[in-house]
C-alpha cells in the first residue's frame, strides 16, 4: 500500500512508473543484496488509465511456476470523446464474416461506410485478438468522427428467437461464434476511449435497410442495416415507401414495424434472397403480386 512518506510507495516497495523496487530481509540480504529490482512497466496505453498519482494495491503470486504482478487501482476519469447522438451517429451491424458499419450525418443522411472483415473458426486466442482489432477499429472510427456508437439491443437467452429476420445461417453464427464476447470487448474498449456504446432494439433493422438503403446506396446488407441501426439511435422515424402502404392493412394507432412486420412476411413468402434485393427496383409490384397470390388461395379454399 501507498504510503504518505514515500514518493512512489512504502518502506518494503517503490513503483516509479518503470521499475519495481522490494526492500530484501535482512537473513536474505547476503543471498539477493538489500534491493531487487525488477522492470514492470508497459502502462502508457489509454485502456489502463493508470493514475499518476493516488493509492495503488500490489497483488504477487505464483502460477505455472512464474511470478505474476497484479496492481489494482480507482481508474483516472476518461474525457469523453463523443458527442450528443443529435450530432451524428455510427452505427454498427454484424454478420458472419464481417462488420458492417455507416456514420450517418446530424440530417440522418450517410456521409461514410464500410465493411470489417472477420475469420471465422479461429482458435479462441486467435478469435480475441481479431475481435479486439475490431473493436479498436470501430473507436478510432467514432473517435475521427465525434460520435457515439449504435449496435443492436440482444437477449442471448433468446437471441435466436429474436433475430430469425435474419436467417439460418446467422443463428449458426450466434451459436458457434464469440458474438456476445465482441460486445462486452467493444464496450469496455469504448468505455475506456471515452465513446459512447448505445444500444437499441434490433427489431427489423435487417429488412429496413435492404428495402430502403441497400439499392439506393449500393451497399452490403451489414452496412445497410447499420444505417437503420445509427438511425435508430438518433430516434429518426423508418417510414415505409409510401408506394407500399397502399396495399398493406393497417390499423389506425397501430405502430410503424407494424407495416415492417407485414412487409417482412410477404419477402418470407416470396421466397426473395438476400442478393436479390439489389434487383427490386419497384417493391410496389412485388407486395401487390404476393398479396394477389394469398387471396387466390383463399378462394380456392
């Protein structure tokens, strides 16, 4: 433990930043000397925020026949970096093999977007340090642009019940890859940098942005849906396009995802792909076909 009369600890051990320093007993000063020194240092990274001054707590131990140093600490306060979501937002949307992410502007318009590559089946080593180099991407992102981050509110206890808009295959990815892991590493690299990590309702983000921004902006589905997510997060309104909700049934007090909902239904039924998206320039005909195609069904009935 600290101690008021030493400049870097007590009588027994000092820490100035670089090297630790222990007082040796004096029945084992003939075998060590009166001090060990020994370097412990490697601090300097803003993830640590090691104060320079305050008490510090020195933990050693012995483990796999090495000594091991802990330090705990009251973490210096961390100057935060993002801005009010008003201002702009990034939002974030992952997928098997990748992280698709959109910064959207303070009108709700996108100004940039990309794509974060990921391997799957990697050891789990391996799969940390991707996850971290993710993460570590996505803050200097939010750093470049002053914003806050917008990922997806999930229940993993009934994660798969939740997404299945997006897929069987995106159920195997929640199953066999570290997704929860990702978040808990990205929201204590933000928390440590400053940046604002917000979370919201993952409810129809997928079908919103392949209706609505995949074509028009020619993106991937991730980046798309990261555009719904950022969206989301600055409480923009995802209207459907007006040329649909003439043929679909609504009920007056009823909320917007009711229409998503609907409309989600029909591209279930339709049997549409993921890449075919790209190709529906008119969605007008498509809802209008579908819903032809189920009322002959049931007068056949």
């Amino acid at each position: 433990m600290g101690s008021s009369d030493e400049t870097c600890g007590n009588q027994v051990c000092q820490w100035n930043g670089d090297v630790l320093k222990f007082r040796v007993p004096t029945c084992l000063e003939s075998r060590f000397g009166k001090y060990v020194h020994t370097q412990l240092g490697n601090f300097d990274r803003n993830i640590n925020r090691l104060p320079v001054a305050g008490s510090k707590t020195w933990h050693f131990y012995r483990q796999n026949d090495k000594w091991n140093a802990a330090v705990q600490f009251t973490p210096a306060n961390v100057e935060r970096v993002s801005r009010h979501s008003i201002y702009g937002c990034i939002g974030i949307d992952m997928n098997p093999g990748s992280i698709g992410w959109a910064y959207v502007d303070r009108d709700g318009n996108l100004k940039a977007h990309g794509q974060i590559p990921l391997q799957m089946g990697l050891p789990s080593g391996k799969q940390d340090a991707q996850i971290v180099d993710a993460c570590l991407q996505l803050a200097t992102l939010a750093n470049t642009y002053a914003c806050p981050i917008v990922c997806e509110q999930l229940d993993f206890s009934t994660k798969k019940e939740q997404l299945k808009e997006r897929g069987r295959k995106y159920a195997r990815m929640l199953s066999g890859w570290a997704y929860s892991r990702f978040y808990e590493l990205l929201e204590s690299i933000l928390s440590n940098r400053g940046i604002y990590l917000m979370k919201v309702n993952p409810a129809y983000t997928s079908v919103i942005g392949l209706v609505k921004y995949a074509r028009q902006y020619g993106l991937a589905s991730d980046e798309a849906a990261a555009i719904a997510i950022a969206r989301r997060g600055m409480r923009l309104t995802e209207n459907i396009p007006g040329s649909i909700t003439a043929y679909l049934s609504m009920k007056d007090g009823k909320h917007v995802w009711s229409l998503w909902n609907q409309l989600n239904n029909l591209i279930k039924k339709s049997g549409i792909k993921r890449h075919d998206f790209y190709a529906i320039s008119n969605w007008e005909s498509l809802v209008k076909q579908s819903l032809e195609r189920s009322e002959r069904r049931k007068l056949r009935r």
